[in-house]
C-alpha cells in the first residue's frame, strides 16, 4: 500500500535523508536489529512531531508509535521488520524505506486491533432493586 502523496510532499519539505542514512550506518555497523529499529522509529516520530498542522504527519506519527512501543515491549519479534533490514542490504530509495516501514506499522498496528472473544448475552430477565420509600412521600 503506497502512502499517500500528501505525506510524501510534506516530507519533501521536511527531508528525512539524514534519519535514513543514520539507520543505514547502524545497520552496516553491526548494532542490533532491535535498537537499529527502535533508534530508526524513534528518529522518525521525533521528525514527525516537529512537523505541524498536517493530517498525514499525525497519522503517520501515531502508526510509528504502535510499532515502537510493540517492539520495545517485546509484543511483536524483530522478524516483523525483515523487509526494513532487506531495504538496508539493497539499494533503496529514502522512499521505498519510509514506505516499507509505514506498511510495517500499519500491518502491525491493524493485528492488534481488538476481538470480541465472546458474543455479547442478553439477557429478557429483568432484576429489580428493592428501594425502600421515605414514609409519607
């Protein structure tokens, strides 16, 4: 799913070479996968917030927070990112980068998404409380 371009055209504005390349060195580097990624999202949400008043970017925003707080609260493994350590390894554009994690996100984001275990149960019985009456009323 491609972003859309009103995102795209903000962060023109605002380019993200630099949080891409930085990511691209620790993964080169030899950090661990999990603190690349989380510096990576982390990076991103704090570019994100300087940015205001644009839907796109707060929607964004709260995508990469999902998944960062998934990943550092161990709820999903570091192998959901395998296609943004792939993207380091291969020549990829800044936007193909920014893409595949937005997908990454929302993907991760949409699996939490909660379900009903149990169908709500109704009920046609009525309980009714005893309340005492104030005398003379």
């Amino acid at each position: 799913m491609e972003p859309s371009t009103e995102l795209f055209d903000c962060l023109n504005l605002n380019p993200i070479d630099s949080i891409v390349d930085r990511f691209r060195s620790n993964i080169d580097e030899g950090l661990k996968h999990k603190t690349a990624i989380s510096t990576f999202l982390n990076d991103l949400i704090n570019h994100a917030d300087n940015i205001e008043g644009q839907a796109a970017i707060d929607a964004l925003q709260t995508e990469l927070v999902g998944a960062f707080s998934l990943l550092n609260t161990k709820k999903v493994p570091v192998s959901a990112f395998r296609d943004l350590i792939a993207s380091t390894k291969k020549p990829a554009s800044d936007r193909e980068i920014l893409t595949i994690v937005i997908n990454i996100a929302k993907e991760l984001n949409k699996e939490l998404d909660p379900i009903a275990l149990m169908r709500p149960v109704h009920s046609t019985v009525t309980g009714l409380r005893k309340i005492g009456e104030v005398p003379g009323y």
